[in-house]
C-alpha cells in the first residue's frame, strides 16, 4: 500500500514538473515576466520623470518598480501559479491604483494628465494581467 501511494506521489510530482518544463508555460512565465519588467521601469522612468514633483506618490512608484522586478525574479525561478497569481495581482492594483488617481485621486494627489508612458503602461499591465492568470490557471490546472 505505501508503494502505491509512494508512486502516486512520484507520477504527480513527476507531472508537475513536467508541466513548468513546457515550452508554452516557461514561455508564458517569460514574457509574464517582461511584462511586470516593463512595467516597473515605466513607472520608474515616470517617478524620476513627469511626476516626480508628487511627493505624496513617487514612492509608490518605486514600490510598484522593487515589486515587479522581485515577482518577474520569482516567476522566472520558481514557475509556481501562486506567484504568477501575485504578478497579476501587483498589476491589477497598479492598474486600479490609476483609475483611482485619475477619478477621486490618492494620498491628496488627483491625476490631472497622463503621459503617453503612463497610457502604455496601463495597456502592459492590462496584456500583462491576462497572460499572467492564464499562466496561473496552467500551472495550477497542472499542479
């Protein structure tokens, strides 16, 4: 009995590791990846940039750009639906975070303009949340 359970355990690790090793998941994980990258480095580029006379939310740009680099990190490392989960996380917030400035604003700041970097990163983020719950779904469906 335990050489059966002992196998079964075998067989469904054995898949899950089959399943990181896919050339569509590690694919996914990579541009998921890229895409949380491009991400923080917008919002890098606009702290020091366009918006850095806002004292009240430049930090949380570089929050937002430390967070990204750390999760496309992990992804690319650990390949685990929990931390593409997390990318897509961390940019479904930045996204509200935005919506949220431009509507009632944050922390005493309301977003009068955007930038042309703030509308693309706003299309990176909304690519970068359904690849990356895809890639979720595929690594958990596999798991």
């Amino acid at each position: 009995m335990r050489d059966v359970a002992m196998t079964s355990m075998t067989h469904t690790r054995s898949t899950h590791a089959t399943a990181r090793r896919s050339p569509v998941v590690i694919g996914l994980c990579v541009v998921g990846a890229a895409l949380l990258v491009v991400s923080g480095l917008i919002h890098l580029h606009l702290e020091r940039g366009p918006y850095q006379h806002v004292k009240t939310i430049n930090w949380l740009f570089i929050v937002q750009f430390v967070s990204c680099l750390v999760v496309a990190a992990a992804l690319l490392v650990t390949r685990h639906f929990l931390v593409a989960l997390a990318g897509a996380g961390l940019l479904a917030g930045t996204i509200i975070g935005f919506i949220i400035s431009r509507t009632r604003g944050i922390f005493g700041f309301h977003l009068t303009f955007s930038s042309t970097l703030a509308n693309e990163a706003l299309v990176v983020e909304a690519v970068g949340v359904v690849l990356l719950t895809v890639t979720a779904w595929l690594l958990w469906r596999r798991d």
